[in-house]
C-alpha cells in the first residue's frame, strides 16, 4: 500500500503546529499570527536589504491581503516599522523595532533547538535530499495552478 504524501505532510504540519504552540515565544506572540516569527527571523537576516511587504509575500508564500493583516498588526504591537520609501510613495520599507529584536533573540535560539530535532537522526545528505523534494513538490503544485 501506498502511502498518500499530502497527508503524511498534512499530519507533520499537526505535530509541528502543536511543538510550536508551547514554545516561550509562541505565547508571547499569541495574540499574533504564526508568521510572525517568521518574518522577525527574516527581518534580522536579511537587515541590509530593502524589505517591502511583497517581500514578506514571496518568502512567506501568503497572499497580498494575509501579508497586510499580518504586518498591520506587528506594527501595532511595535515588532515592526513601515516607512514610505521616497523614490515609490506607494512602497513601504519594513524595519523590525527594538521590541522586534528582543523577541528575535529569544526565537533564534528556540529555532535552533526545533531544527536540531527535526534532522536528528539524518545525515546531511538525506536532509538535503529531503528539501530538494520538498522544494520540487511545491513546485509542482505552484505550476498547476497556472
């Protein structure tokens, strides 16, 4: 018998939601979203280079109107700054605050530990291997959908 991908996926993407849901930074961001973290982590990485909201979208793979709420709301909890950028009235840049930073520190180090559980056992290849197919297997689904 077969085993259905989409499900064991599905069913990964449980376990990881209830991991995620007991971490320390997780109640802090409880009234938030969960790509919050995402985006402070990103924010951090990637501090030397223009982040606008279409940014945010292409990373995090979310729609425009998902992308506005979330941001709309890390601003309003202080994690993030807009400024309208002068050369384009129409595009903000996206600047993470102090708040935002602390908050970074805190999920770097629970990130760590969650990605060190989930490759414990595999070898560097296999983890490789594994994200190429994941990588191919959104693919995938993003062509059918043209």
């Amino acid at each position: 018998m077969q085993e259905d991908i989409g499900l064991e996926i599905k069913n990964l993407n449980n376990i990881i939601h209830r991991y995620f849901a007991n971490l320390k930074t997780t109640k802090i961001l409880d009234e938030l979203t969960g790509s919050n973290g995402y985006i402070l982590i990103y924010l951090m990485e990637h501090k030397e280079e223009l982040i606008t909201q279409k940014s945010i979208e292409e990373v995090l793979g979310i729609t425009r109107s998902t992308a506005s709420i979330v941001l709309s709301n890390m601003e309003r909890n202080q994690l993030i700054q807009r400024e309208i950028l002068a050369q384009d009235s129409r595009m903000k840049r996206i600047h993470i605050t102090d708040k935002g930073k602390a908050l970074y520190d805190q999920m770097t180090t629970e990130k760590k530990e969650f990605e060190k559980k989930l490759k414990a056992g595999f070898s560097e290849e296999e983890v490789q291997q594994f994200l190429h197919m994941l990588h191919r297997m959104k693919k995938n689904i993003k062509e059918e959908g043209k």
